[in-house]
C-alpha cells in the first residue's frame, strides 16, 4: 500500500489513503504523517475500524498519551487511555437532558487540553457509532488566521501568555460540579499566545475556550481580547467542516488549529466517537 496525502480544499485540511492502523506502522509512515499534520493541521483516514487496542497501538506511536484524571467512578470508558466522546450516558444509553453539560463544552471552538501543562500536541478520534445523518466536526487554521493579522496587529500580541483552565470553559455551559479532587488535580496552566510549529515553522495563534485572561492585563481586559480574537480566526475563510462517515479516523494537530462539535438530534440517536490525545512536553 502506498500512503497518499490529498487535500480537501485550498484551506487546510487532507484525506489520507494507503493504510491500515489496524497493523504495526514502521516509523517512515509516522514520520510521512507527522509531515502531512504539520502541512494540512487535519487528517481524515476513511475506513479504518480499529478497536481500542489498535487505536492505542496507532496513536502512542507519535509519542505518550493523555491519561484521564477524571473519576472513574465517573467515566463510562474506564480505559485512562481514551476520553468518551458521545452522547450516551455511564449505562451506555442515551444521555437525558441535563447529564450531558459536561461534554457540552466541545460545542465552543476549543483546542484539547489547553488546560494542563502537558497539552494535547495531537488528537485521534475515531468514529464507533453515528447518527445517520452526522453532524461534521470544524476545524479552524490558526496559522491562517494569523499570517492574516496585520503585521502591528501581531506585533502587539507576540509575547503574550495566556491563562487556560478548564473551569473557565465548563462554566460557559453552566457545568460546575468539578469535585475538589478535581480542582485540585486541574489547576490554571499559562501558554503563550503566539507560538511557532516546529516541524512546519509556521507561527500561529493560540486560542481555545479554555482561555480565561493573559497574563499582567486587567482580567475583563484580557477576557476581551481573547473572546474578540476567538471570534476573528473562526470567520468562514479559516474554517473547514469534516463530514463523517463510519470507521473514520480522524487526527489533527491541537498546537496550530482549533475545532467544535456541531449539535444533532442528540436525544434521539446514538453517536459515539473515541479520543486518545498526543500530548506535548509539560
Ligand atoms: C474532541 C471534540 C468534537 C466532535 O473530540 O476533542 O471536540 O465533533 N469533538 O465530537
Ligand atoms: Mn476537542
């Protein structure tokens, strides 16, 4: 099989075709698809029904995973290994209203695990279970967005560090029923605002809803500034949609894109899709 890289669109993202992650991949592949996300910030690999052994297997070899510090108690996939992305509920059912306000959050353009220190550096998500008609996940290019600013406008945020926490964007859709543990283990992390991709070069920005203010401003300043950039490097022009199909896999590259679930007939059909996260270097 031979790998190929084709883009969707002139924006970003790409599809890449030649695998199987259902098998041990040598380390030239790796190194061809971390060269196409740090190209493309977005892979759709179709046809690829790997269990979570095999998703395991595919994502630990771009580097260690995120392991979930969430109560178990609380969490209907045990593995630490994975995070629930669906809309059922611990029983494996569909979630009635109310249950769901935690994963709401993925509604808002975010970036995964802005909030910890060690941040996700690359996600993989597959596709278990979808709805009939999917809903698509977008994705925004934050090197677009920013090699677009003017270059005063850049200048002015170069340097910034900005303050992430997870309770910052829970709390955007009413969910606040972290434990003390919880809070304890998920403290306010600092990133800068602007950073470079070391294998592409490219700078971009770095936003997510889990942005709460930057570092030495006034908070509401801060609070300003981000919402307003947030809103900038979403505009149509940065943003591309993936339409799902079954068995995809999708990965993409959290240091230079941000994305957002899109809602569906939630109450009604089932949708379940499973995460592993890349993370970077704390
Ligand atoms: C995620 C996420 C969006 C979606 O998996 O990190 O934000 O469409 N998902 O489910
Ligand atoms: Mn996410």
């Amino acid at each position: 099989m031979t790998l190929q890289v084709r883009p969707f669109n002139a924006l970003f993202a790409a599809q890449v075709t030649g695998i199987d992650l259902r098998q041990p991949l040598s380390r030239d592949t790796y190194e061809k698809l971390e060269d196409a996300l740090a190209t493309y910030g977005v892979l759709g690999i179709p046809s690829q029904p790997i269990d979570d052994a095999q998703q395991v297997q595919f994502s630990s070899g771009f580097g260690p995973l995120h392991q979930a510090s969430r109560d178990p108690a609380q969490r209907r996939i045990k593995d630490p290994n994975f995070q629930d992305v669906s809309n059922l509920n611990l029983q494996g059912e569909i979630a009635r209203s109310g249950e769901r306000a935690y994963s709401d959050a993925n509604l808002l353009w975010h970036t995964d695990l802005s909030f910890v220190a060690a941040s996700a550096r690359i996600t993989v998500l597959s596709a278990r279970e979808l709805p009939a008609e999917p809903p698509p996940t977008e994705f925004a290019d934050m090197r677009a967005a920013w090699d677009a600013l003017p270059t005063d406008r850049q200048r002015e945020l170069e340097g910034l560090q900005v303050e992430h926490s997870v309770l910052t964007s829970r709390a955007k859709t009413g969910y606040t029923r972290f434990t003390e543990a919880e809070r304890k283990v998920l403290p306010p992390v600092t990133h800068p605002l602007v950073r470079r991709h070391p294998r592409s070069g490219r700078k971009s920005l770095y936003l997510a809803s889990h942005a709460s203010h930057i570092i030495g401003w006034p908070v509401e300043k801060g609070r300003a500034l981000l919402a307003d950039l947030i809103e900038y490097a979403t505009q149509p022009q940065f943003v591309f949609a993936y339409q799902w199909n079954p068995f995809d896999v999708l990965m993409w590259d959290d240091t230079c894109t941000m994305h957002r679930a899109v809602p569906f007939d939630s109450r009604n059909q089932r949708r379940e899709l499973r995460w592993n996260a890349v993370v970077e270097p704390a």
